[in-house]
C-alpha cells in the first residue's frame, strides 16, 4: 500500500466521488446492461445445479459452467454501499473473493485511489480475470487495483495487513474457508460484506452456516444481515 496518495488521487478526491469519474460511470453503465441481461443465463443454470446439489456435486462444480459464461456482478445499490463503506472506514486496502469481470472490483477500486489505497481482487477464471484488468483499465483505476488469478485459497495467502474490507462474492462453500484466511489480517474495526446470503433454494443452508458464524461473538464480529442486492451479511471485525 503505498503510503502516499497517486497523483489521479488528488485530482479526482478534488473534484468529489471518484463514482463521478467519467471513465468510471461509462464502464460501470456497460458492465450493468451487460449483468442484467446475462441474469437470463441463471435460469439455465438452475437444472444443472439441482441435479448437481442431489449427486452431492460442490456447487461450483455444477454451476461452473454456466459461471463461467456470464457476467453476474453486484447490483448498483450493493456497488454504491462498497464503495461507500470503504470510504466510511478509510479503508487502504480492499480485497475481494470472486472478481469476474469487474463490477465490484470498479466500486471499491474507485473507494481506494479516493482514500489513496490499494484494492486486490481475485478469480479462478482466466477470462474473467482478463476481462476484469481491462475493465479497470478503462474505468483509470488500474493503478490502484490488482486481480490475482487462480484459486482464492492460494492467490490470498500472502495478502499484506491489515485488511480495511473485505468482499465474498466467490463460490459459497468457500466463504468460510476465506474468512478463515483473512481472518488473522482484519483490522479491527474492518468491514467484511458477504454477497448472496438470501438467495433462494441451493445455497440456503451454506449461508445459514456461515451467518451463524458471524453472530457468535465468540468469533469476534458483529453482524447484521441487510436486504439489499441478492442479500448481504455486513459484519464488523471487533478483534
Ligand atoms: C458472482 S461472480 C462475482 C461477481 C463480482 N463480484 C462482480 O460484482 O462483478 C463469482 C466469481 O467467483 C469466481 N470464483 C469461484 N470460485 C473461486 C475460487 N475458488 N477462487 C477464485 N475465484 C473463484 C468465479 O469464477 C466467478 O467469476
């Protein structure tokens, strides 16, 4: 992280929000039409997995390649409260579970060159993360973002400290396994968001498990589940 803010930092900070960077809106208004529509993926992908879920096959498994096709990033309401969480608590470094093409990854990127910090991304799928890089690449955030490529489990094992937020937005079954990894680097005070905590049917009981997990303050957060979006657990680490 560096310790002095890029010069677009300044320029940006100066000139309000670095949502209302041109660059930024443009990208982002493409990455939205284009998750909108590829929404209409998911209802193919729902056999695959009720049949995979029933065959014992892990979810990503049976949804990958369907996944692997489509753009299924956050919605506007959930990108703005990134962002805006990640400049409430000043955080310096964002780093993010399952990046795909890019849509939270330009919310919180934007966050970082506006608190001068840097955003670390993730994602198992070349393509995805390719297209993620060019992404912020368009949207002038390239300079405070990188996306690792490959497994999460491996690519976020020498993540620097203290992480400021941290967004799980990859395959379910792993969410837990992540928090285990990262856990150790929260800051206290930091801010981890879980995505899709109330989608319906097959990722119910994998959710509940790891909601249960963040409201047991022997683990050392405080939570709440929000609402907004496919569903968030936003949770505080408190040490
Ligand atoms: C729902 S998408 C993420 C959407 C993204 N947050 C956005 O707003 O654009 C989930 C992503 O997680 C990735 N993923 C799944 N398992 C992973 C793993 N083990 N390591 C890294 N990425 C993974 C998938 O390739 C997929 O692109």
């Amino acid at each position: 992280v560096s310790p002095s803010p890029h010069p677009d930092a300044r320029s940006v900070a100066a000139a309000g929000s670095g949502l209302n960077d041109p660059r930024v809106k443009a990208i982002l208004a493409q990455l939205h039409g284009e998750a909108g529509r590829d929404l209409f993926l998911l209802a193919r992908m729902i056999p695959a997995i009720v049949l995979g879920r029933l065959k014992k096959v892990p979810l990503a498994k049976a949804a990958q390649p369907i996944i692997a096709k489509g753009n299924f990033g956050v919605f506007p309401t959930v990108g703005n409260l990134l962002y805006l969480s990640a400049r409430a608590v000043d955080a310096r470094l964002a780093v993010e579970f399952g990046t795909s093409f890019g849509i939270s990854a330009i919310y919180l990127a934007a966050a970082m060159r506006d608190n001068g910090g840097h955003f670390v991304g993730s994602d198992i799928d070349p393509n995805k993360v390719a297209g993620a890089r060019r992404n912020l690449t368009e949207a002038g955030l390239s300079a405070f973002a990188e996306v690792r490529e490959g497994d999460v489990l491996e690519t976020f094992r020498d993540l620097a400290t203290p992480i400021d937020l941290a967004l799980l937005d990859g395959d379910k079954d792993l969410y837990l396994p992540v928090l285990e990894l990262l856990k150790p680097k929260l800051r206290k005070g930091s801010v981890v968001i879980a995505d899709n905590i109330l989608q319906p049917f097959f990722v119910r009981k994998t959710m509940a498990l790891y909601v249960a997990y963040m409201n047991d303050p022997a683990n050392g957060f405080r939570s709440a589940t929000l609402p907004i979006g496919a569903g968030l657990e936003y949770s505080v680490f408190e040490g």
